[in-house]
C-alpha cells in the first residue's frame, strides 16, 4: 500500500491516528522529521519486528524519497503485518506539505 504526503496530512488533519514509522538514519532525523515518529533504522528492522508488530495500526513507514520505505513495506508484508509506504518520503512532507522543512 502507499500513500501521498498528501493524503497522509488530509487523514491527520481529520483526526486519524498513524503510528509513523521513520526508517532513516539518525543524521537524517536531524535534518527533518515529523513529531511523533518512531525511530527504527532500516537495518534494525528485522531485530524489531515484535516492536513493530506491536504498534497499533495503522502504520506508515517513511525515508528521504520513498525507497527504503517501500523496501520495508515489502518485508514487512511478508512477514504479516500491514504497511503503507509515504511515496515520496520526507523530501515529498517537505515540498508538498510543510515547505519549512529542508530537503536532502
């Protein structure tokens, strides 16, 4: 499954909860991020997934522009549990939603 920055923003906006699932690096958080993320490195995933498992839905995984969000996705629906990835990942939040934050 996917989702647009700007479907994502219109579903908080009308009071939907997500559980945001940030799979970047922690140099890249402190470029940008959303509030009330959840860290959890790419790499870190698979040692997470009773973590993950556990957050409630629904969950939406991000990354800079969507790729490495979308390679989670996948692993993470092979594995049984149901995410949509953020198409365009932060660098789309930014230009499409929130211009005040920086693009990398």
């Amino acid at each position: 499954m996917e989702i647009t920055p700007q479907e994502l923003k219109a579903r908080m906006d009308a009071g939907e909860t997500f559980t945001l699932l940030d799979v970047r690096e922690p140099h890249e958080l402190a470029i940008s991020r959303l509030d009330g993320i959840v860290s959890i490195p790419m790499g870190q995933v698979p040692s997470r997934l009773e973590e993950i498992r556990s957050a409630p839905a629904p969950l939406v995984v991000i990354c800079r522009t969507g790729g490495r969000s979308g390679q989670v996705c996948d692993f993470l629906a092979e594995k049984g549990i149901s995410a949509s990835n953020l198409l365009s990942g932060m660098n789309g939040w930014a230009t499409t939603v929130d211009p005040s934050l920086p693009t990398y």
